[in-house]
C-alpha cells in the first residue's frame, strides 16, 4: 500500500496523528537539550574542546528554535479545535 493509496475520511485521526508528532517532536527536543547540556559542565583548558562545547551550544540553540516551532503548532490546533 502506497501513501496515495491510503483513505483518509476521518479528520480527527489526522488531527491526533499531528498532535501526537508534534508532542513528540517536543521531547526529543528536550532530550536533545538535555544531551547537549550536559556536556556544557566542566572546564574548557584545549582550544579544541572550547570549539567543540561552541557546537554543542549551537546544537541546543537549534533545538530550542525547533521546540518553539513544535509548540507554536501545537497552540495553533489547539486553536483550530476550540473554534471548531
């Protein structure tokens, strides 16, 4: 069965399916953050080692941009449902 092949009569499941995506999304953000945080603790003594603390900040920056774009479209169903 191809994605064209699949009937989609049902919109709740459709809405479920995305909210259930993107609370997803929002923890494997946080885990991702976490992640990189951790690895922030300590001392930096080698030049190399402050580069690479720099990439483990940017990597939390990104994440945190994508967990406010996953939060924005979870507000924004939850939107769409109350008008609903």
């Amino acid at each position: 069965m191809t994605t064209h092949d699949i009937d989609i009569s049902d919109d709740t499941s459709g809405k479920d399916a995305e909210i259930s995506d993107i609370v997803s999304g929002i923890e494997t953000c946080d885990r991702m953050i976490e992640m990189a945080e951790s690895r922030l603790n300590g001392r930096i003594r080698n030049a190399e080692h402050e580069r690479i603390r720099i990439q483990y900040i940017k990597a939390i920056s990104t994440h945190l941009r994508t967990k406010r774009s996953y939060l924005k479209d979870r507000e924004l169903e939850e939107m769409a449902e109350t008008v609903a």
